[in-house]
C-alpha cells in the first residue's frame, strides 16, 4: 500500500524527463490532487502500470463505481509517464469551473445525443499516439458489479488499431458515489488494477473485442474486491460491497431498474428541505 507523500506531490521526474510543455495544466491538477490525496491519506495498491505502453496509443476500460475513479486511474499511467484523455459528458465541460480545466487538460467531451463527434476526437487521439480512458458502463454501477458495456470503445480500438488495457478500481465509491453523501473520511484504501493489454485479432469484430473486454474487466474486479485490505465498520457499513460478498448494495437487476427508471425521466425526486428545516436540523445537531 503506498500513501502519497509530499516528495511525490514535488517530483521533478514524476512526468518523466521532458514532459510536454502543452500539458503543464493537466500536471498541475495531478500535483493538486496528490495534495488532496496526502491530507486524506488516502492508501493506494496500483497493480499492473507496466501494461499501459510507454508510447502510442491505448485505450483504458475500466469500471465505474465512484466520482473520483478517474483520478484514481491516472495514478496508474503515471509510473509510465502517460498521461490519459478521460472520455467525460458534455455536461462537465460546460460547467463555468471545471469546464476550463477538462478543456485544458484535453479530455474528451461525449454528448450522448450526438456521439460520432466524441468518437472521432477519441480515434484521432488515439491515432496520435494519446492514451484515452473510458468507462463503458457510461455510468456509476449502484450493484457494484460489472454492467453491460457499450461498445464505442471496441470500435475506437478496432478502427485506431490501438490496444484495450482492462482495468479495475474500487474503494473510492466508499468517500463519494451516486445515491449516497459524500463522506470525506481519512486512510480508505483505493486498488487499481491494470489488465494485460487486449489486442483486436486480424478481421475481429468490435462486439466479440467487447466480450472479450468485459470478461478481462470482470476478473480484474474480483480480484480488486477479494483483495481489498478493508472490510466494512458493522452492518450499516455493507452498503459499499455487492451482494455476492455479502454486502447490502442493490443486486445488478435492481440496479439495471432502477437505471431504466431514471433514463426515462420517472425517477422520483427528492424534495428539498426548506431555509427554516435546515435550521432547525443544524440547531438539532449542536445540541
């Protein structure tokens, strides 16, 4: 388990030995969020960085479980000096902070309603030699377990002729995650795991790449989940495994609903409490 330390956050060869000066905004964020990463000490195991390549391109398919995986992912192209282009909704890139700096640090906006112009930014990437990440979920998995994938980042790598490097995270959902407050607590332990890279066979189709894919990513998974060094604090702390490990999270078909439930807009929304019962539940808790 490795915890970022202040020597880590002024590395002068932590981006190798002549990092791209276009860049110098995407090194300062990852400096940043070494900083965020040593307040909270937050204890990492990254397996398998030597499986993305040193140079061209490569696509990392990870899973989704937590607002934070992405960060966590870059750490492990960081040992090779790879800097990744996470594949993110549009919705981010208009926001009036951090629109600027997904802008800058050149990742990748997807509109949903309009997904050539995303996939074709993803595949001249790629053809240049960028590392792209993506999380073919599309979204946070609420089971905790492997979804359906789509299957634009078969096509990229199958059209860009690049590798697939699968991966796994988990850990990060237990601070911050879809349907539960965030909890900024200190010392979580966070695994990432880089598969062997997957290669497209001569006349391979994108769906059987696809499979391929996501039974790589299932097994990296389990492995990150069985080898995970903490375990939940009682019985109301299971939230964060999945049912086959005895947690109380939703099992993949109620996810699956519920998801279907939200993308067709009939998704109950919670009410907001008003100015006076904030205040009253503020003057609650100091008693």
């Amino acid at each position: 388990m490795h915890t970022a330390s202040w020597r880590d956050v002024v590395r002068r060869d932590l981006f190798g030995a002549k990092p791209d000066p276009r860049d110098r905004s995407y090194r300062f964020i990852i400096r940043l969020a070494l900083v965020v990463f040593r307040l909270f000490r937050f204890r990492f195991d990254v397996r398998g960085s030597e499986n993305v390549p040193t140079t061209g391109g490569a696509i990392i398919c990870s899973n989704h479980v937590s607002f934070f995986d992405f960060t966590f992912l870059g750490l492990g192209a960081l040992p090779q000096h790879r800097l990744v282009r996470f594949m993110a909704k549009s919705s981010v890139f208009d926001h009036w902070f951090a629109g600027r700096f997904m802008r800058a640090m050149q990742h990748i906006p997807v509109d949903r309603r309009a997904g050539a112009a995303a996939f074709e930014a993803a595949v001249r990437s790629l053809k240049d030699g960028e590392v792209v990440g993506v999380f073919p979920e599309a979204t946070i998995s609420t089971s905790f377990t492997v979804k359906d994938l789509k299957a634009g980042a078969a096509r990229m790598a199958v059209q860009s002729g690049v590798p697939i490097i699968p991966a796994a995270v988990w850990g990060g959902h237990r601070v911050a995650t879809k349907g539960h407050k965030v909890d900024l607590r200190r010392g979580v332990a966070v695994t990432v795991i880089l598969g062997e890279p997957i290669v497209a066979e001569p006349g391979e189709k994108a769906q059987s790449l696809l499979r391929r894919t996501r039974a790589a990513m299932e097994t990296l998974l389990d492995e990150a989940q069985r080898s995970y060094p903490q375990q939940p604090e009682g019985p109301d702390d299971r939230w964060w495994l999945p049912t086959h490990l005895g947690g109380t999270a939703p099992t993949p078909e109620a996810a699956a609903t519920d998801d279907a439930i939200r993308a067709s807009g009939k998704a109950a929304k919670a009410t907001k409490p008003t100015p006076v019962a904030r205040l009253k539940a503020l003057v609650g808790r100091r008693r």
